[in-house]
C-alpha cells in the first residue's frame, strides 16, 4: 500500500471563522507583557498522545496577567526545530509600513489566546503545507492563508459558499481538481485543497506577472475583479500596485491580514509574541486503503475513535469513503502498521455493512436510497440494477453503515443536525420546502434575512433547497409580521385584487416587499420574468392580502 508523509499534530476542531476578525471572543484577552516565559512545546510524541485525547479536555484558559496557563503537564522545553522557524527563515515579502497591516497587528498581538487555538488547529496540517508550499517554490508566507481564510477549520463554510480551510467555492474547486459529490467534498480534504489552492496561486501569480499582492488580492476576489481595478488605474495613470487599487473592503483587509501574521511570525520575539511551538516532522501518512471502506471500521483497525479519524479525513460527507475514490484515509504513524495488517485480513464484503432488502409495492430507488442513508448509484452497482425499474416482492442487497449514523459525529448530517439543534432566542418554526419554495420568499414569509434561514441552517444564501428539505427558522415572539401564521383557525384572508403603476426605481424585490407577496406571484399573476427589468408606468396585477387594514 502505498503511503506519503504528512505532519498532524492535536486537531482541535473549534467553531471556524470565515474571516478573523469577524470571530466573537467571550473572554477579553490582555496582550502578553512577560518576555521570558517557558516555550509551550509540542513535540512528535506529546503530538501523537494529544491526537487521541478527547478534545473537550483541552481547553485552553487565559491568567490574570493575560499569558496562556500552558497546563501542569508541560515542561520547559527549547526546541529550536520548529515548523515556524521553518517559516520564518523563508519569509520573502516585504512588509511595508502601512495603516491597514499596522491594525490587523494589532489585533492579532493584543489576542494571543486566539494565535495559540488556531495554532493548535494547524498543527495537523501545517508540516505538509509547508513542505508542499517548497516543493512548489512558492513564498512560505502562503502557509498562513488558510489563518486568513478559515481560521484552519476545514470544515468552515461561509455564507458565500466556500468550503474548507483554503475556502473553494464549488466552481473553482471543480476548476482545480477538487471533486464534490454526495459521499466527498474534496475542498475539505486537506490533502486535495492544498494540491488545489497552490495550483490556482501558481496560475494567480502567472496572470499577475509574478505580483503576488495582486494575485492574492484575486484568490479572495477572483482575478476578473482585481484586473478591472488594474486596468481602471491604468486608464487614469495612476499606479497599479494593490495598495492603489479600488477593490471591495474586504480585500482591502485581506491582504494586511496575511502580511500582519508573517510580520508576527518574523518578529515574534520583539513583538513579546510566544509562538505555539510544531516540531518540524512528520507524524501522519497517507494511507491507500484500495477501495470504499466504512469509516467506523477503519477507525476500529487503526485504533482511533469514529471522531478521531474524521477529524484527520473531513473530505468525506457520509458514513463510508466515497465507492469511487479517492481511496486513501489520513493516519497517525505509529498507528499505520497495525492499520495495514488488519486492512489485509479484511474481506471486501466486510468493509461495509450490508442489509438484504425486500422491495415494496410503490418502493423507488430513490426512496430506499433514502431510508437507507445511501446513493442510488451504489445501489444500482451492487444490485447490478442497470436503469431505475425495480419489482415489488425481489429482493435488494444495500450496504449500509457500521454503526449508528449518530455515532458518525462529523458526517454532514450530523453536523446540519447539530447546528439545526442550537437553541437560540425566540420561537422556532420548522418548514419543510415545498415545490417552488426559495429562500428568498421564506424570508419574506417569515420576515426574517435570507442570510439568517442559511446560518441557521448551515448553508450559503445562494445555496438551492429541494422539496422535502427542513429548514430551521427562528422568529422573535413578538414578530407580528406572519399574516397566515397568526391568523386564528377560523379566520379567512381576505384578499383584495389591484392594479399597481411601477414607478421609477422600482424592482421587484420592492414592490414584494411593500405589499407583503412573494416576487414569484407577481411573476405568475402578470407573465413576467424577474430577469427582465420593470418600465416606469408599466401595469402591475396583485393580489393583497388587507385582512389587518379593514
């Protein structure tokens, strides 16, 4: 079987954050005054202890004097072989003095609690980077991107649809090699994102003419925006380097951000900065497993908990790596031999579970798929079923998962279902999506943003829903803007037709929103498109509800 080395470390997987200075912080954190303190160290052998700890027991807690309390079981120690060091003797972009970077320095300095958790987040991921990153010859500065982009959660997703530590959208993770389908995300992977975010920046740094402010300008704002700026200041013979440019505000921020960080990565010491020490050496390889394997079997032969390999692999959506590949899982070292012998002994039968099924009369692929948390296509292939015609009364093999779905912590559905499960302020509704239902009229319905239904939801506000789909939405109690919710049983609507007159500057958002119906009425009642623009004194047919104004 073949196998590549990566480095890992403890993967403490706290809440991401899209961008890090949009994190909330409960606690206020003071900037570390002290400059000589013992060197919080993790070396290969605490790494691989650390890993199998539960990860609700390390907890990291700020002293009265604003240092980080390091713990009993930490000693003294002064490695001087370190994935930082490694950094910063590469360091190669200049740091100008500049207001924006100045600001985001700041911030980072006076929170070195949130320096050390997102530290210990990278620490399963940031070896391999870096050794990525050189065997590409790009600036080791782009180590700390996925700070910027995801706080190295790979499992962030933002409300414009990114999705892992290096934040793809689904486009331009298709672009550059990352597959995404029911069973796999590879813009989770950590291995295929990274192979990923270096292409796109070798191809950025190649448009740029080897400008890399202009090209990591574009990775958060797509090259077609940064190159109009360009072109913009050209036409006005102005300059052309990013600090000149017009581009959105957060890009603005963007690159400081990532300049900031190298900046305290340099001057750690003179900025009284206690880095969260890595050691330099891989303690985690990529293993071949050869073919779809139940992820709670391959943690019982590695000897890991469920939770504990899915933190290492959070490409995989479901119960079971994906039957098409990739065919490879992330393991600790020390755990790849015993892993391998008990892989070999395992038959192909018994790397899934398997239930025999018996068809009943209005039974579809798709329903069965369903009920059994599985894909039809994997169905059909096991079944040898060639189209979507089955027969009541025959029987159907469906591999299903292992354990309890519920056990598979990190699953997509586990996690909707822990972020649908918050409680938060005020009265939650469910609505199941029906046929034709958007975001958009959910929010005018329930008078809530679209972008709160997609938080509450786990999803983007671009993001499509499906019929059958459940949506979470919480609503304030004194929210009287439900007109059919709050009605009695008994009481009808009353609904009254007009004739509206578009006037200049209205669009169809604003005519929805002030007589309370959904744009795609006033689609269906006057034959219209919402693609097509309103004419000042064109007619309008509505239908009002004016139940509350009589």
């Amino acid at each position: 079987m073949k196998y590549i080395k990566l480095s890992v470390a403890t993967v403490i997987l706290l809440s991401g954050c899209q961008s890090i200075l949009d994190q909330t912080h409960s606690n206020n954190h003071q900037t570390n005054t002290e400059t000589e303190a013992f060197i919080d160290v993790a070396s290969a052998v605490e790494i691989n202890q650390a890993l199998l700890k539960d990860e609700a027991l390390d907890v990291i807690h700020p002293v009265a004097d604003g240092n980080i309390d390091l713990g009993n079981d930490v000693k003294e120690s002064f490695l001087s072989n370190d994935v930082w060091q490694r950094i910063r003797s590469k360091l190669a972009f200049s740091i100008p003095e500049n207001p924006r970077i100045t600001s985001q320095r700041d911030w980072f300095v006076k929170h070195p609690t949130y320096l050390k958790r997102v530290a210990k987040r990278a620490e399963p991921f940031l070896f391999y980077i870096v050794e990525a990153l050189e065997a590409n010859d790009i600036p080791l500065e782009i180590a700390l991107l996925p700070i910027v982009e995801s706080a190295f959660d790979p499992f962030a997703y933002s409300h414009g649809r990114a999705s892992g530590m290096w934040q793809f959208v689904p486009a331009t993770g298709k672009r550059f090699g990352m597959k995404q389908n029911w069973w796999y995300d590879g813009r989770r992977d950590v291995v295929a994102s990274t192979e990923g975010a270096i292409k796109y920046l070798k191809y950025l740094n190649k448009f740029f003419d080897g400008d890399w402010m202009l090209a990591l300008a574009a990775y958060n704002s797509g090259e077609g925006r940064v190159r109009r700026a360009v072109r913009k200041n050209k036409s006005k013979n102005l300059p052309t380097d990013f600090w000149s440019l017009d581009l959105p505000k957060e890009t603005r921020a963007y690159v400081p951000k990532l300049l900031a960080l190298a900046d305290i990565i340099k001057r750690s010491e003179e900025l009284k900065i206690k880095l969260y020490e890595i050691d330099n050496s891989p303690v985690i390889s990529k293993v071949d497993i050869g073919s779809q394997l139940d992820l709670a079997k391959a943690a019982q032969l590695a000897k890991l908990t469920l939770t504990e390999l899915q933190r290492l692999n959070p490409g995989f959506n479901r119960w079971a790596t994906d039957p098409d590949g990739p065919h490879y899982l992330l393991l600790p070292n020390h755990k790849i031999e015993e892993f391998k012998q008990g892989l070999q002994k395992l038959s192909k039968k018994d790397r899934l579970a398997w239930q025999r099924y018996k068809i009943k009369s209005g039974d579809s692929l798709g329903k069965i798929a369903q009920k059994f948390n599985t894909e039809i296509d994997l169905i059909r292939q096991v079944n040898n079923v060639k189209d979507n015609h089955i027969r009541a009364g025959k029987f159907l093999l469906i591999p299903v998962a292992t354990a309890s779905l519920d056990s598979y912590l990190l699953s997509q559905n586990q996690r909707l279902a822990k972020t649908q499960n918050k409680v938060l302020a005020g009265e939650k509704r469910v609505h199941i999506v029906k046929p034709g239902d958007t975001l958009w009229d959910l929010s005018r319905t329930y008078k809530v943003s679209t972008r709160s239904i997609a938080k509450w939801n786990g999803m983007a506000p671009r993001d499509t829903i499906k019929p059958g789909q459940k949506l979470v939405i919480w609503q304030k109690n004194s929210n009287k803007n439900l007109l059919a919710a709050n009605r009695s049983p008994n009481e009808q609507a009353i609904m009254r037709n007009i004739t509206y007159r578009v006037r200049k500057g209205d669009s169809f958002a604003r005519i929805a929103d002030k007589f309370n119906v959904s744009i795609r009425d006033i689609e269906r009642w006057n034959s219209l498109s919402r693609d097509k623009y309103l004419q000042p004194g064109q007619m309008l047919k509505l239908s009002v509800d004016v139940t509350n104004n009589i």
